[in-house]
C-alpha cells in the first residue's frame, strides 16, 4: 500500500464520538456537531452523503464525507466526555468505512450507546436513550470511559490501527483540566480538535 492510500475495511467497527442534542423537552434527538446531520432513531441506519460533490458514495478518499467515528484514546475519551454541549457516546459504522490514525470514516452509522458522567444532564441522556433503543454507559470521567472501551472491546487496537495505515499512531495527551474547563464555557461551538 502506498504511503498516501487510505485502508478501507467493511464494518461495523464501533468508536467514540460526540452530537448535539436539538429539540423541545421530551422530543430531543441528535445532530452532528458539524455537519448538521439529525440522526435518526430507532436503531435505524444514518446513511452518509456528500455535501460537497454528488459523483461518488461516502466516504471518499478525497473527500471528509462520512460518519465519523474516533479510536478509544485517552484523547478520543476526554473528548467524548468534556465539552458540556456536546452528548457523547458510542457509534456503530457499517458498510465502507475509512481508518485513519485517529479516526474513521463511514458509509452509514448508528447510535449504539450514550455516556453519562458528572458533566451531563443525566435526565436528558435517559431521554435520548430511550428514543434511540440505546444503553447508557455511567462513568466518572475520560480514564473510567477509556477502561469500560477496552474491557467491552470498543474500537480498533492501535496495534490494528497501524498495520492498517502502515505507520506508527502516536497518541497526543488529552488537553489540560484548565483548557477543558474553557472549552466547556466558551460562548460557542467548542474549537475543534480532532474529528467527530
């Protein structure tokens, strides 16, 4: 494989990720924090489509089309968990899915959990559970969040990860307390880091 090709495997492959929840109070569902996307409930399929160029399926080696999906890192799970507008959880991907050092990309994705911890409304992630079809996952925080990945065998290895892409993942530290807590108060869409 050449340095430049992006390994694409079948799923479903499972990892973390964030949405934002919309809606009136009892109605709430989730919508990507990027693309705007409202996931449908049920356990029903997402399916990806381009925005961008209507000429080819999700996802796309040149295109950032897809359902994104994050690796269980210490990064990837303080991400998951830190930003308080942001409903973090558990994807399912199936069909095409891209793998990249820190993530993937997807043809079609699901909810498959929710993460509660201390940050969150617990209220509104049972809510949303329930609409979904989904279990809640209860954790303290990003190191109890990253544990409960690798003991429900939750994503790909990084071992995996770099035979896939044919170089070494270098994991970044998660960000500071101190960031964390600005991220969490800014006035707008939190900045983002990594893909989601």
């Amino acid at each position: 494989m050449s340095a430049d090709a992006v390994p694409t495997v079948v799923g479903p492959l499972l990892g973390l990720r964030t949405w934002i929840a919309v809606g009136e109070r009892g109605a709430e569902r989730l919508r990507g924090p990027w693309s705007g996307a409202t996931w449908p409930d049920g356990g029903a399929w997402l399916h990806a489509t381009c925005d961008v160029r209507a000429d080819h399926e999700a996802p796309s080696p040149d295109c950032s089309c897809g359902v994104y999906g994050l690796h269980p890192s210490r990064r990837s799970a303080w991400r998951t968990v830190a930003v308080r507008r942001e409903v973090g959880g558990i994807v399912e991907c199936s069909g095409a899915v891209e793998v990249h050092a820190e993530g993937f990309r997807a043809q079609r994705g699901r909810v498959h959990a929710l993460v509660l911890h201390p940050r969150i409304n617990p209220h509104l992630i049972r809510r949303l559970a329930d609409a979904y079809g989904v279990a809640v996952v209860e954790v303290r925080g990003r190191d109890a969040l990253l544990a409960w990945c690798r003991e429900h065998d939750i994503g790909l290895a990084p071992a995996v990860v770099e035979a896939l892409i044919g170089r070494p993942v270098c994991e970044e530290p998660a960000p500071t307390r101190r960031l964390a807590r600005w991220l969490s108060r800014r006035d707008g869409v939190p900045r983002r880091t990594t893909p989601a």
